[in-house]
C-alpha cells in the first residue's frame, strides 16, 4: 500500500549531483516515452518550476539527446509551450530477441522508435550459443553499418526465453534451446566488438516492461503479462517496476502448479506446471493433433478451426482456458493487477480461451480485487519483446543521461 | 532486474526542499531501524559527507527526535564517533491489532519499542464494528492516559484481517469477522478523538513488513510471509516495499487454488484454496478432530501428538504440509524471494509441515531459484502483526519527519 512506500524507497540520502542525476534521467525518461512533450508538460508532471525545467532541456539539447520544436499546434489559448522531442535520429540502441522461430536485432532510437530491423530465421531446437552469437552479432554490423554516421549507440539489450543473471547476461536456465549457464551476453557483446555490456533480460520480463510503457498497460502501476510461446512465461510489473525477486528470477507463472495431481509432465521435471496444461503443447494434444506438429502456424489453425466451429478445437481452447483461467485467478489473488495481458502464442488463442478464462476469474477472484482488473491482449504484437530489449538498452542512458553518453556529454561540458 | 530499476523509480523532478525532506527521512528511518547507530556509520550508508550528517543530527535532535550520545565502547581505534539513539520516551505511536482471539494496544516508542500494551480479549465470531473500535477505543485511552506527558503521539496505525482500502481504513471485505465495507480506520479514529487520522493495513502485510524491518527477514529485499489464523493470509515484499497492487489488495495468496478439482470449499465462495486445504480447519479435520474443536490450542494439540507419536496426528501435518508445500513453490517460482516467513499459528505447525513443504520445494522449484531461498518461522512470534501496525503509525513521520509532527517542529524552528 502506498502508506508503506517510505519503507521501499531507499535509504540512501542525496546531494546537489545526485539530485541533477535524478531530474535529468526523469526529464530524459518523460521525453522518451512520450516521443515529445510541452515544457509546461513537463514541468506538470515533474513538479518543478519552469526555470528548472528550461535548464534541464537546456543542458540535456547540448548534450545531443533532445531537440526543442516549436508548437505549431494554436488550439490552445497564450502563448504555446515549446515542444522538447527525443534526438530519435541522433541517439539509439541495439536490441536483440532470441525468438522462438526467429533471431532478431533492430536499431532503436530514443523514443523508442524502431528505425531499421534485420531477421533470421531460426529452428526450434538443436541450436546452440555460437550458433544464435554469430548470427546475431552479423545482424547487429549490418545495422550498425547502415546506421548513418551522426547516430551513436549508447547501449545494446537482448531478450532472451530463459533464466537471466542480471549482473552479466548468463542465461542459467534456458528450457528453449536446452542451455544451461551459457555466457550469452558477455559472448554477444564480443562478437560485437562495439566496446559496450550486452544487457540481458527475460523475454517475458522485457514483454511486461514494454506493454507497461507502451502497450496495454500504458498508465498502470501493476500488471502480468503472460508471454506464450513453446512454454508460458511471466513477466509482472509491482508498482512500476518489473518483479525481479532476490536474484533476477521471478515472476515464473508457467511454472506454478496448478494441477498437482496426476497433471501432464513439464519440461522442467515437474508436472501440472500451468504451462504444461495450457502451452503449446496441451493446446495441441488437446485438439488431438499428432505429436510433429508444433508451432505458431498449429496454433492457429486450432484456433481458426474452433471459430469455423469445429467441436474438438472448440474443446481444446475450452481446457487450455480453463486451466490459463486458474492461472490467471491466482495471479489476480496475488497481484492485484489493473491489467492481465496475453502475449505471444496467447494473443492467437485470447479470443478462445477469453469465456473460460472470465469464468475462472469470476468465481476464483476475491470480490474486491476484481472490480477494476482489466484483460487484454499484448498491444504491442510480435515486437513486445524486442521493444523490450530496446528499453534495456535504454536503462543506463535513462539512470544517467551524462555518464552513459562520454561522447556525448564531452559536446555539452 | 535491478537493471529496470529506473523504470519504476519516480519520474517526479526533486528540489532542494525535496532532497533535504528525504535525506531527514532517511536518516530517521536509519535511527529508528537500528534503535542507536553511529554518525560514521549514517554517512556510509547514506552515502553523505561528515558535515551532511552532522546537520542532519542537529536538525532532528533539535526537533526532539534523536539524540546524540558519546559512545563509550572505544575498543575501535581513533576518536569514537557520537552514536545517534532514537527518542524512544518523547516520540510515540498508539499501534492497534484485531487479532483472532483478542484485542490489543500498544504504545511503541520510535526505534520500535513497545513501551506499554492492553489487551481485551475476543470472541471469534459476531464480532461487529461497534464493539471492536469501542473496546480498542477504550485501551488506547488507558495508554494515552499512562503515557508521560512529555511523550508526543505521532501516528496511529491498526492491523486488520482483511481486504483495507488504504486511503481510508476501510474493511471492504474481512471474511473473519464477516464484516463488509465497514469504516474501521474512520470510526476508530473518531472514538479515540485524538484529532489523527488511524492507517489501517491488512495484518499479513502488517507482519510482512515488520518481520523485513526487525525480524527474519531484515537485510532481505524480497520476502514472502505467510500468516496462519483462522485462515492463511499473505504479505509480499518486493524490492523493499510491501507488494500492494492496483487499489491495496494483493498477496491474497490463501486464495490461490491449488486443488482446484474437487478442493474442500473455501470461505471465500470458491474451493480448493490455499486456506482451504492447508488452513487450521483442514488440520483439524485431517486429524479427526471434531467441528467444535478449534483455535490455537487444538492446533497445538495436533503438533504435539504428532511429536509424541500419534501417527493421525503426523499424517494431517503432512496432508496440510503437502498443500502449503505447493503453495509455497509457487510462490518462490514468481516472487523468487530470499527468504519464506511463516507466522500466526503456522508458527505452531512449522516444524512438523517442514518436511512436507521442503520436498515439495525441491520438486516443484525451478533450480535456479531454490540456489539461495531459506525458509523461516518468525522471528517476532505473537508480535509481528502489532509491530507492523507500529511501523505504519509511524510512516508519516518517517517519509517526512517535520511535517508529520507540527507540536515537535515548533521547537525546531
């Protein structure tokens, strides 16, 4: 509750720096979220005076991260507030998503605009670190050398389906491609040569945090996302913060038991996992199709065959709603989100599942907890995880504007 | 990820008289914590300069909130540096606890002593509003009336088992007592007549909270406490802050359905809830005891038979140890916390379920997360939830300690 906030915040004190770091890393976050914003906007949200705010777009415009625009927009009555916007062409990232189907690496600019893409297509297992290393650093030349020359990389992020230790990018446990404490973010930033840290961030948890900023959870404070693909991973925002836990490795949902007697075996080595009854898999055992067929196409043949009426798909999306409906109950019960989101594989199965899962709400939620909860699909579609990445990418620019931008800053100071 | 951290932090701007409001709370919130801490070791967690801290000492001595005393243990070498004590006898909030089979009040002085306690007891149902806050009403007048008049009263702040909404303690849902929308926090407040306002939390996280702050979890940013009366209630801790989700009703993890085919029913409405299966009923009832039989004692009763032998005992500590086992890994698979707290009457049946859940953990746990989780009874026994309620009462002072005491300020400036 937020009476008890001023036990979460930190109890570190703050001088002069420390203050200017903060307002020019919340300034430059306003700025890159709202892909532009009037001063007076600014100085609304920040709660600071306009003096204040005309210096921190002064210092952060020399710096090269920002540029004012006047308002052309006269609708409003006095004089108009000038616009500050992002330096979307100047300033970018690189961000990688080791897909299920596919690797993909894109340029990024600050706003969070995705300025040019490259894709390989990928098989879904029997694929190793070198291979997804060298496939993604070729991707990430071939941006960097079609980046034009007056654009600098001020951070590189990746997505990755698995458990990722934070502090440098080893991806512990990788159920996907069967890795196990692989050095992915050391070897990609590498390969890279660009002299930068890969940062690495679970692909659910990346989902989450880009649907929070800019997808279906824009606004809200709390949120589950659940992220499907050949499992269901999680990825949940607890009061605007993407839900770590102790060592990186939290918000595993599709490993809550939901079943836990007589469930169907997990890849994990324990059984009636929710992903085990509502993945891919169970999807497709379900509607009875035989064990070599898998993947997103399968899906939604399931899918499109249950709305064209055919009883046994229809039956399928039954179970699998039934048993995401438990899910998603427990994660209301837990959470109190504003707002539930289906990612990945989930959004082609949402319309399906969606009168199973309402029910199990309906009759599972505490009364209170859900009369404001809110179900959605992703927002953003197949690039909630790359954009993910993006903001990853972002994070250090964001924390710091000066110290994370050496080139930069030496054009300010 | 602490990578995202930046996220979530505020994307308010600070000024001067911000920075200079949080770095009094902060330093409060260290002397209160810590009951006495050194100023040397204020600058090094603070990370502040000598000079900063010394000011910040005046400042809060000045308005009657610490004080300086010499440290006379000088085994370190060098000029000892003056220890910092909280004023425990002249600083003090009135903490309030419905708990399930009594009412109690305390006076806490800050540093978090409990200076004075009344406690009336209760019955366990058809208990209304009226004769809860009448007869805490009445305890908090004896406390008020014994404290010395040199003591100041800071804040008020009550423990409920129950859905509170946190702007105006009000109990939108309290199974317990059956209560519905009753206006606790509001009513209680008007009967002391103290002229303040009483912060009203749920008694899980109430004890969530205290078992971070002075209990088994301190030094732990991430915990998940579990709270055993009539059922099992919940409080989150996530990144230092008690998880409370859209409107202040998360961490309901009684209500996660782990048996959801054919699950004993739940108070709730639903059936095979957390609560229902592992809750002090379930015991009783796995143990043969019959309807009339409940509460503390019995709950006892049953641990110790089974310590004695009695085999129907042992197996009800396991039927209920196998449900809270996989209550338990679920929660450690999405919060990844350092540490699982059990509290309330779980604290009796700790030792006999350990086996149970432990099993279930390293069954059900991703590995990753199960490298560093430790499972632990509380630290604060019958305290816990009475502490939290303290702490909450003293939340106005601690994020702002000059505002929150105007009597006291005056003699600052």
């Amino acid at each position: 509750m937020d009476l008890l906030t001023p036990w979460g915040g930190s109890r570190i004190g703050l001088d002069q720096d420390e203050m200017r770091r903060h307002n020019r890393g919340a300034f430059l976050r306003l700025v890159h979220l709202s892909g532009g914003i009037s001063r007076a906007e600014l100085a609304r949200r920040m709660d600071l005076n306009r003096s204040t705010i005309k210096q921190l777009t002064a210092e952060l415009s020399a710096a090269g991260l920002v540029r004012e625009v006047s308002q052309t927009d006269n609708r409003h009555q006095g004089r108009p507030s000038p616009i500050v916007r992002p330096e979307t062409q100047r300033i970018h990232v690189l961000a990688f998503d080791v897909a299920v189907d596919r690797l993909v690496a894109a340029r990024i600019g600050l706003g969070g605009v995705i300025l040019d893409r490259k894709v390989a297509a990928r098989h879904r297992s029997g694929v190793d670190l070198d291979y997804v290393v060298t496939t993604l650093a070729e991707l990430g030349r071939q941006l960097t050398e079609a980046a034009p020359s007056t654009s600098t990389c001020v951070g590189l992020g990746a997505s990755y389906c698995g458990m990722i230790r934070p502090d440098d990018g080893v991806v512990r446990f990788g159920p996907d491609l069967g890795w196990v404490d692989q050095a992915f973010g050391a070897e990609l930033a590498r390969r890279l040569g660009l002299g930068q840290r890969v940062l690495v961030g679970n692909e659910a948890h990346l989902g989450a945090l880009a649907e929070h900023l800019r997808g279906a959870g824009m606004g809200v404070q709390n949120l589950v996302y659940l992220h499907g693909d050949v499992g269901v991973g999680g990825g949940i925002i607890v009061g605007g913060t993407v839900l770590d836990g102790d060592a990186g490795y939290g918000c595993e949902l599709g490993h809550m038991v939901v079943n836990p007697h007589g469930g169907r075996p997990c890849g994990c080595g324990s059984s009636g996992c929710l992903e085990a009854e509502a993945g891919e898999r169970a999807l497709l055992d379900a509607a009875g199709r035989p064990a070599g067929v898998f993947g997103r196409d399968a899906v939604r043949a399931v899918a499109d065959d249950a709305a064209a009426g055919d009883a046994d798909a229809r039956d399928a999306l039954d179970y699998v709603g039934d048993w995401l409906g438990i899910g998603v109950a427990n994660l209301i019960n837990l959470f109190n989100p504003a707002v539930v989101v289906f990612g990945g594989m989930l959004r082609d199965v949402y319309a399906g599942v969606l009168p199973r899962v309402r029910s199990r709400v309906a009759r599972n939620v505490l009364p209170v907890a859900k009369e404001r909860v809110r179900l959605s699909v992703s927002a953003l579609g197949d690039d909630t995880t790359l954009l993910g990445a993006g903001e990853l990418g972002f994070s250090r620019l964001l924390r710091d504007p000066f110290s994370a931008t050496p080139q930069v800053s030496q054009t300010a100071w």
